[in-house]
C-alpha cells in the first residue's frame, strides 16, 4: 500500500451550542497534522464544521485532495455525522483507508466497528500523533496493524485491539500545524468578532468525575508544557496570524501552581497581548486567591469553574472531590478579580422535578457568576455513572448528546417537560442577571451586552431569551431596555451567514 496524502476533516455536525459564541478550531488535528507532516506526508486540514460546509462541498473538497486516507473525529454527538463522512469517503473511493479517533470512538469502537466495519477501517484509541502516523508507516511497509498499539479495527468477522498506546510525555516535541488552519473563519463573538485560537497547555485530568469522558480518556494522568514553549506559542500565534483570544483547551491548566505562576509571569513580562479563557477546578482557585490579580494583569479574561451542582449528595454523586459552599467563595474570588465568572449545573437526573430546578436557579443568583447554563445530564455510555442512569435513558440516538437535548428522563417529568424547564431556567438566570447589570465593572457591562446578543441572536436558547424579554421587560431600567433595542436591532455581519471563507485547494 502507498499511503501519502491525509485528509483530516471534522464532521458538520451543530447542535446550536459550541457555535454560539464563535468558531472554534479543532486544535487536535493541528498536533496531528504536524506529526503528519514531520513523517513525510500530505496533509489537508478540513474543519468541515466550522465552514458549515454542506456534504456536497464535502465531497467535492475530499475529489480536489484526493487523499489515500480520510480520519475524523468521533466525539459522541457527532459520531453519527463522522459515519456518513467515512461511508462518502469510501463511496468516492472504496480504497480509501477511514479512521476514527477521540473520546467515543476510544471507548465504543467495539460497538462502532462491529456495526459499521464496512466504512470505518481502523479506530484510533488516545492520542493520535504518535498511533496514526505509526498506522500508515506500518501500511506503507506492509506490515501487520496489530503491532501497532493504539489501535482497533475489524478481521476475520471480529474485533481487534491491540494494547494501549503509551501516553506521550514530552509534549514540548510536538510540531504543530498552524500553518495549515483557515484562519478567517474563527473568530470570538463576545469581543467584537476577535481572531480566535484554541491552545493546550497540559494534557489529561486527575480528578474522577462520575460523568465526565476526559478523566476516563487520560486515565487520571496529567502532563504539561513547560511554560516558556507554551507562552512563545501564544506569542507565534499572535505575530504571525493575528490571534488576540486564545481558549485553553485544558481540564486543569492550573494543576501544578509553580508552572502556572511562571506562565502568568511571562505573560506579563513579554506583554504577550493575547486574551486568555479557561477552566479549572473550583479548589485551584481557591488556592491562587492570593495571586487572582496576576491572572488578570497576565490576561486572564473568562475563568469556567464546573460547579455542577446545588447540594452535596449530587456532588458526592458525580465525584466532584468539592463542597458546596466552595463553589461561591471562587465565584467571588473570580468576581473579585474583575474577571468572567461563568459555571454551568449538570441537570435531569431522575429524581429532578420543576421544583428542584427552580431551587438550582436561585442557587444559581446567588452564586452571582456572570454566566450560570443549565445543561442535561447526557449520559455518555463509557461515563462510570451510565449503569446508575441507564434505566432513565430515553434514546440511544447519540446525536442528541449535547448537554441542550435531554436524553435522560426523570421519574416525575417528560423530557418535554424538562426541556421547558431547562429553557426556563436560563430565561430566570439571565434576566436577574440583565436586571444587574448596573453592578459590573465598566468592561464586564459591555462584555455581558455582547452576551445578550449572543444569546438573543446566535444561541440555542435565542427563542427563551426573546419571550423573557418580552415578559420581563417593564422590569428593567430603561438604560437596559435601550440596550435591549440596540441588541435587537443590530444588523448581523456577513461572517454570521457562515460563508466558505477557505477555497478548496
């Protein structure tokens, strides 16, 4: 077999959530295709995703190329869309070799690959740099892909594993294939539209979350950058192709404080420029209270801190290792340091009612983040908390895995009924939070009017937000109702049509 040309493309799947506030790269197939590119081939980086682009285009992208391999990216709601991507590969041409990667097809390639060995021929489990390019060199040479680890894949009417790949430590030594990103296309809509980057400093999570895929996926490991490759890497991405907000891709970049103080100094020494959003865990902040205002001055702007819950025993639940009343002593703190505060609260798990979502909200007001979202418990069939929920489970269609659709339905309520309840909560949310707007700073006024157009214009959630205005707007100043009207009335820019900004080569 001669394998030269790769295209790596993400399936056009939208749920009508990741979209809402930008465009958002796919920053796995930029480590990918650099350790492509570093072995000898020929890459297509193709965010098919994020072009919006419609299978006809697909298909004609993927006839311009030509590649001898197509490889995507199987997260569970979009695994179906990555299936019909492998079948229009090998429709166009049946020699094409097809590859799936990331967090379900790590876990359920069995399931994947006893039902469609037809068009997916191998499954790449963990991280690919080092297994994909191993795969292809393994096929040019003829050898057998059962040496490989890493990897599954069909024969002899069953399922082959090969043992796991070991994880790489030395992240530093990774190329990268910025190069090949279409840049126009991502941009942050919370800052007027900013070039928008999504980076990684540190792989993996220690923590043991019930009903979170990446502690499964890293096996409770974590390893990271050290600070100056990943600082002048911010420092590239701004020089050479204008990035002013970068999103850390990572669980935990603040795991090891010493590495995460050094980043934030050189930050602010090289004046890198570059705006920073993140998550991280609600104790890390506690810890760095004492530093919050180098995370501002360093450019930290938007700090997501999972709170998940409203009472211990579902913490307890889904392993979140907190307590309750840690939850808004970081809040505060990320408050405190005039940075965004955003959480979310993990909801419709069975013994849930309207009652006790209208608890959460309240809890939620009082917490005071600057964002609080509301999402269905989507019950990932490798999570360790599926056997306590799999009974509730009201569809396997995984498409509908996306933290908005509920799929898990509790004893006392319809998922129609908690779908309502769900929209409802982030109308009561957001509005008390509109009604205050007058309490931010200055920045945070104008970033939360960017929010509202967000959530009006461009979200899931554009249908609740317009009927809460319009139930509640004899409630606001009048300040607020003429930024209401400005938020309403504005035109939406060219970009927001989703053109296909990048020809196809």
């Amino acid at each position: 077999m001669n394998v030269k040309r790769i295209s790596l493309i993400t399936p056009p799947y939208h749920s009508g959530v990741v979209e809402s506030a930008g465009t958002w790269l796919n920053v796995g197939f930029v480590y990918i295709a650099g350790s492509l590119r570093a072995a000898g081939y020929e890459v297509d980086y193709y965010d098919a995703m994020s072009l919006w682009h419609k299978w006809p285009e697909i298909e004609a992208r993927i006839r311009a190329f030509d590649p001898d391999v197509v490889a995507t990216t199987s997260f569970t709601a979009s695994v179906a869309h990555a299936l019909k991507l492998t079948a229009l590969a090998k429709k166009i041409n049946p020699e094409i070799v097809t590859i799936h990667g990331n967090v379900h097809a790590t876990f359920c390639y069995e399931e994947m690959l006893t039902a469609e060995h037809d068009i997916v021929d191998y499954v790449v489990r963990g991280e690919g740099e080092v297994t994909l390019v191993s795969l292809l060199d393994c096929l040019n040479a003829g050898g057998d892909p059962a040496s490989v680890p890493g990897l599954a894949f069909w024969r002899n009417g069953a399922v082959v594993a090969t043992p796991k790949a070991p994880y790489i430590h030395d992240l530093d030594a990774l190329p990268l294939a910025w190069d090949l990103v279409e840049w126009p296309i991502y941009s942050y809509r919370a800052k007027n539209n900013a070039r928008l980057a999504i980076v990684s400093s540190s792989r993996g999570c220690k923590e043991k979350c019930s009903f979170c895929s990446q502690q499964l996926f890293w096996a409770q490991s974590w390893r990271a950058r050290s600070p100056e490759n990943f600082v002048a890497e911010l420092e590239h991405l701004k020089q050479a192709y204008g990035v002013q907000v970068a999103m850390l891709s990572d669980e935990i970049p603040t795991f090891d404080r010493e590495r995460w103080v050094r980043i934030l100094d050189l930050m602010i020494e090289r004046r890198v420029g570059v705006k920073l959003l993140m998550e991280t865990r609600v104790d890390d902040i506690l810890r760095d209270a004492d530093i919050m205002h180098r995370y501002r001055e360093a450019g930290v702007e938007h700090i997501y801190v999972g709170v998940e819950a409203g009472d211990q025993a579902t913490l307890d639940l889904f392993n979140k290792n907190t307590k309750v009343e840690q939850s808004k002593a970081a809040i505060d703190i990320i408050n405190n340091a005039d940075i965004v505060s955003e959480t979310s609260f993990v909801l419709g798990m069975p013994d849930d009612t309207p009652e006790s979502i209208a608890r959460i909200v309240e809890l939620a007001k009082h917490y005071n983040p600057d964002m609080g979202f509301f999402l269905a418990i989507a019950p990932w069939p490798y999570a360790t908390l599926y056997p306590e929920l799999e009974s509730y489970v009201a569809t396997r269609d995984y498409r509908k895995y996306n933290l908005v659709e509920p799929v898990v339905k509790p004893k006392n309520m319809t998922l129609e009924e908690l779908e309502r309840e769900l929209g409802k909560a982030s109308q009561k949310f957001f509005m008390h939070k509109f009604l205050h707007l007058h309490e931010l700073s200055p920045w945070k006024r104008e970033f939360m009017i960017s929010v509202l157009d967000i959530l009006i214009n461009h979200s899931y959630l554009a249908g609740q937000m317009k009927a809460a205005m319009k139930e509640g707007g004899t409630q606001m100043p009048e300040e607020v109702k003429a930024l209401l009207r400005a938020v309403k009335g504005a035109v939406r820019s060219p970009a927001d049509n989703h053109p296909a900004l990048a020809p196809i080569p």
